[in-house]
C-alpha cells in the first residue's frame, strides 16, 4: 500500500457549518475572565527580559559548556518576552498604561521586531472572511503543499535576524531620500507574515505616527549594533544574532504547528477555523516552552482573541467540562509539538 492509500485526505475546511453552542458557550462562560491583569503581564514580561539578556551576556563572556547554557536560557527567555507581541496586537490600548511603552524599550526595538510588524495584520489573520484564504497575511496551506515546503519554511526563519538588520540599518534609512524603495520596502519587509502574495497597505493617521516612531528607534539601535563592532569587535553582534536566529526558528516551528493548514482558500466558517487551529493543553509541560504567552491554545485563541493569555487555562477548563469529551471542542486539542509536525509531514506527501 502507497503512502498516498494510507493517508485519507480530509475533506475541505471551508465545509464545516459552525457549532453554536460551542460558540456561545465560549463568550457565556469567560466573560468574567477578560480583563488583563497587570500584575501578571509587568513581572512575566520584565522577568522573562532580563533572564534573557543575562543568558546573552553569559553567551557572549562566558566560553564552553557555560556559555551554551546561558545561550539557551537567552533563546527561550528572549522568546517569551518577545511573544508579548501578539499581546499587544489584542489588548486593548489603554489596559496596561505604559506596558507597551517599556515592552519597546527592551524588547521590541532591540530585537529589531517592534509592535507595527504585527499589529495590522495579525488582526487580518483573525477576520472572519479573510483566514485561510489568499487575503491572510498569515496563512499557508502547508499540508496541501508539497514535502520540500516544510523544511524551507523553518529555514527561512534562520536568515531573520541578518533580514531585520538590514532592514533597518540600511533599507529604511535609504527609504526616506528614495521613494520607491521606502514603499517596496514598506509592503514587502514590514510585517510578520507568511503569505509570499501578502501587500501591506501604507500606515495611516494614529498607527503612521507609531509606525514613524517605532521605525525611528529600530533603526538607531540597528545602526549603533553594526557601529558597535568598530569597539567590540563582531563576536558580540554575531552571538546575538544566532540567539534571535534560533528564538525566530523556535516561533516558526510553533507556527507550524499552530494551525493545521489544511483549508484550501475558501471563506471558512468560525468553528471550520477552530478546528484548523490547535490547542495543546496540559498535562503536557513541554509547550509552555515552545508555545508560551497562551500559545498553546492557539485554536481556542482563534474563538476568543481578545482574551488575556493567562486567561486561557481557565476558559479551556471551563469549556472543557461544559462541552464535554465528545464535543466539537476537544476536536482542536493534540497532545504535543512532534505528533502535529508528523502529521502535517504525512498531508504533504498525499498526490492531489
């Protein structure tokens, strides 16, 4: 029997009708769940910052077994603080005054990532006649698409860091005398998304001021980091650069496997993207590492977007026991990273 016998392909997304009691129980049961609460966003973020920047200190002064150690305690510190991003894509702008501010200040400019490359697009991922489809900056159908795509997806994350540094050293900067450049650039090399055909639209009013503002920062920073090397030498940028090398590739694997991918364009129903996303919940520990910051409910972040992250353990529990084992709930929950990467690995090698 072929590969292609033993693998069912699975019929198309965009048929599934929605399930209204899942729907309606989702909003009934966490409406008292959806404030965000600064006394857990302000210690996790700062705390995940500065264990970060002590592992890419000990990366950098430290040598053999030691400085591996902090390097990979920088990579998944780093990681977390960073994720704060989606946060900031979802909360409301005036829930946690001055959160947005500092996340800027020690992780989104020095990492080269500042809020705008999400904001405004993550939020099209999210719109309900857009995901799944050519207009979702977010969306491939990887499962759909043939075995060589996987492997080229997470090695396109590796050159990420060298990208931003470009970017914002050298392509910005030229943008504001040239024009066309600063436009190409614009569309093509400001957002975090996945989608090859994805164009962004020029930033307007409030989000164009942020936008000049977060730009600005990105590009001092990346510029001083280059005329750092004149002083320090390039051992110092160069590890830096591998850390958000490997935390770029740890996110493109949980992107991987944060959705099934298995729509093939069509205009999909709520409970059809629910089901094309993934949540991996306890008893688990090991997706607190490679999926944080609510991350691991992924699918159940696609019915409720506007709910804090430390918010989702309760709702899953809620829902959980309100919906029961045999509900179109539990249809989205999978218990861990390598089960979901063989699986979507087995759905490109099906002949279509």
């Amino acid at each position: 029997m072929t590969v292609q016998e033993q693998i069912a392909v699975p019929p198309p997304k965009s048929s599934i009708p929605d399930d209204r009691e899942m729907l309606r129980a989702a909003v009934e049961l966490t409406r008292d769940i959806n404030t965000a609460r600064p006394g857990i966003y302000w210690p996790d973020m700062l705390l995940s910052a500065a264990l970060g920047y002590a592992g890419l200190a000990g990366a950098i002064l430290l040598s053999g077994w030691m400085a591996w150690a902090a390097g990979f305690v920088a990579i998944f510190a780093l990681y977390r603080a960073l994720l704060f991003i989606h946060e900031l894509t979802h909360i409301h702008k005036t829930a946690l005054p001055g959160f947005r501010l500092v996340w800027h200040a020690i992780v989104g400019v020095p990492m080269m990532m500042p809020s705008f490359m999400y904001e405004g697009v993550h939020t099209l991922h999210h719109a309900r006649t857009r995901y799944g489809t050519a207009d979702d900056p977010e969306y491939l159908p990887l499962a759909l698409m043939k075995p060589w795509s996987l492997p080229v997806f997470i090695l396109i994350a590796v050159l990420l860091p060298v990208g931003l540094l470009i970017r914002s050293a050298v392509l910005v900067p030229l943008g504001v005398v040239i024009r066309p450049l600063r436009k190409l650039v614009w569309e093509r090399a400001s957002s975090l998304s996945i989608n090859p055909d994805f164009r962004r639209r020029p930033p307007e009013g409030e989000f164009a001021r942020m936008v000049f503002w977060q730009e600005l920062g990105a590009s001092v920073w990346s510029i001083a980091l280059l005329a750092s090397t004149q002083v320090f030498g390039w051992r110092p940028l160069l590890i830096a650069l591998v850390v958000i090398s490997a935390t770029a590739v740890l996110n493109q694997v949980r992107t991987l496997v944060a959705h099934l991918w298995e729509n093939d364009g069509e205009a999909m129903t709520v409970t059809a993207q629910y089901l094309d996303s993934v949540n991996v919940p306890p008893p688990g520990i090991w997706a607190e590492l490679w999926a944080p910051v609510g991350l691991r409910y992924h699918a159940l972040h696609h019915l409720l977007p506007s709910t804090p992250y430390h918010a989702y353990p309760e709702a899953h529990r809620r829902l959980s026991k309100q919906l029961g084992v045999e509900s179109t709930y539990r249809g989205a929950n999978y218990p861990g990273l390598f089960p979901l990467v063989a699986r979507i690995a087995r759905s490109t090698m099906v002949s279509r």
